[in-house]
C-alpha cells in the first residue's frame, strides 16, 4: 500500500501550500486541521490548482484519540508538523494559551507517532529560537538563546522534546527547520496568507491596507540600529518554504536523528523597504505611522541558509519582487481571502 504523509496545520498558509507540493510530488497527504486560523477553502484550491486532493480531517493535534484513529486507518510514513499558533505579539499577551496549543499539543502528537511506530518527522520550527543573536547572518551553529517572547520559547521547547526523543529512541529521523517570515502566495493566486481578524504579520497588514480593508500601518520603533531605524527580518516567499519542507521530508527518511536546517534567503529587510516593494508592486501608496516598539521584537535578524543549501540542494528561488507580486496578485484576487 502506498505510505501516505500526515500534514498537522495542512490548511494554513504555509501548510496549504506544502499539501499543494506534496500532492505535485506524488505523495498521498492527510490534512489534520482544527481551522482555527485557516480554511478548508484553501484545500479546495489546491485541488484545483494540481487535480489532485487531499485527505482532510477536521481535528486538534491535542486529541489523541483522534490521533490514534488516523494512524490506525492509513499508512502514515512521515508527519510535517505545522499546528500550532504563531503570532508573538499574541503570545506575550495569552502565554498559557501558546504553550498548551504548540507545546502540550506536539507531546501528544509525538506520543500518538511513537505508539504507531511512526519515527519521520519535520517540524516547522522558527529561527526565533536564536533569541538575540550575537552575530548575522545566524547560522545552525550558532546556540539557541532565550527567545524574547512565549511562541518563540513554545518552539524551543519542541525543539528540546524532541532532542530527547531522539536520543531515547534511535528510529527517530526528525528535521528541525528554523525560518523568520513566510511571505508571497502561489503564482496562481488562488491561495495566499488569509489570517482571521486583523493579521498579526506585516505584509499581510500591508496587502489589507493597500486595497482599503484596514486604515493604516503601524510601525513598531524607527529607533532600532538599523539601515533607516526599523526592524529587519528575513521574509521568505512561502513557495520555497514549501520546497524547503519537501526537500527536508525527503532527506530525513533515508535517515536518523535530529537535523536543523535553516530555510531563508540569507538577506534582511526593514520594515520601510517592505512597504516600498510593496508600493512598487501594486502601484500604490501604503499609508503608515510609526509608534512605539513593541514588547517581545528585536532589531534584526535573517538566517545563514547554506547548509540546506549543501546539504538539501535547496535555496530560495524567489526574489524580494517576486514575494511582493505574488502578494499583491492573492490580495487583489481575494481581497476578503477564502470568503469570497
């Protein structure tokens, strides 16, 4: 019987779009999802966009009955494991609520796998789990730090659980992928970055500012020891996030241990140069004010990709124009996401 692949979150953002991957490349995906930040809709347009569908089953990674139940019915090979909640300002403000999604929800998770002999994992991770890095670009050899805020400590503390399951357990094969900020959509413009309520990323703000849905940009600090004062980060276009993830997937089952890859395209942005791409992409003005920073953030930060580049035969293939354009497509096209 053909192995099929678990995808945790598989209809979120980044999830949809590493489904659409898997399903190109052949695999059979199982899509567990409790839509509490996506929308089946997204599964539906994949099934569009490659004639091929996914299996979806509505549900929390923190049941494990449910779990049980769907290892028992298919024959998982592998999870991809993106669940979880993901927004940091949203987590200085409910912690309890992060650590029991993204950490109490993966300890069952990983128990379910273990009970099911299933020992493949890749979980997306964060590069937040650098905290403040003393030097940039960061690579995998720099040491993980304090994360400044609850959902970058929530990522760190799968990290350390699943360290130890690799060291108690020599069948575990489980890749650690570390990145900053997806961005971008599907060249197709069918599925794209589509937060409920007001987006707690930037270029999703911004793509809602510009067709008029929300007023203003607010710009947290322009007192940063930055190029122009502003925060910079490392956006990657989510596609090559998704290939990312395929390429890891691919790596880890013809292998053991723990592996950490960072996925990114190894430059920063600030805030400013995001708006002005973005204003040169759809033509239009992006009105913003700066007010005071904000609890958790931290002046810069991008990610050394050249190890999944060595080791993966992986890199980000789309450029800053790129992510900006296929944003601005998915927004324009959808401009209320999935609720047409």
């Amino acid at each position: 019987m053909k192995q099929s692949i678990l995808v945790t979150g598989g209809a979120g953002y980044i999830g949809s779009h590493t489904t659409l991957a898997l399903l190109e490349a052949g695999h059979d995906v199982i899509v567990l999802d409790n839509l509490a930040n996506s929308s089946l809709e997204s599964l539906r347009r994949v099934e569009k966009i490659c004639g091929k569908a996914a299996t979806f089953i509505e549900g929390d990674i923190r049941d494990r009955e449910l779990l049980d139940s769907i290892f028992a019915r298919y024959p998982i090979e592998a999870v991809l494991h993106f669940a979880g909640l993901k927004a940091v300002g949203e987590s200085v403000q409910l912690p309890l609520h992060y650590y029991e999604n993204n950490v109490s929800g993966s300890v069952v998770l990983f128990q379910a796998m273990a009970a099911a002999n299933v020992f493949n994992l890749v979980f997306s991770s964060s590069a937040t789990v650098y905290g403040e890095p003393k030097e940039m670009p960061i690579s995998e050899d720099c040491p993980t730090g304090i994360p400044t805020n609850p959902y970058g400590r929530s990522k760190l503390m799968v990290e350390e659980i699943l360290r130890d399951l690799a060291l108690s357990e020599s069948r575990w094969s489980i890749a650690l992928l570390r990145y900053f900020n997806p961005v971008g959509a599907h060249h197709s413009g069918l599925i794209g970055e589509d937060p409920n309520g007001i987006p707690n990323n930037l270029l999703p703000y911004i793509s809602q500012v510009a067709v008029g849905k929300l007023k203003q940009l607010s710009v947290y600090g322009n007192d940063y020891p930055t190029i122009d004062g502003t925060g910079v980060r490392d956006y990657i276009h989510v596609v090559d996030l998704a290939n990312g993830h395929l390429k890891a997937l691919n790596a880890i089952i013809q292998s053991q241990g723990v592996h950490i890859w960072n996925l990114g395209t190894g430059q920063g942005y600030s805030v400013l140069q995001m708006i002005k791409a973005f204003e040169k992409a759809a033509q239009a003005q992006v009105p913003y004010a700066v007010v005071s920073r904000r609890t958790g953030d931290i002046a810069e930060c991008w990610a050394d990709p050249k190890k999944a580049a060595q080791e993966l035969g992986w890199k980000a293939e789309h450029s800053l124009d790129d992510m900006m354009r296929d944003t601005w497509r998915w927004q324009k096209s959808n401009p209320n996401g999935f609720s047409q």
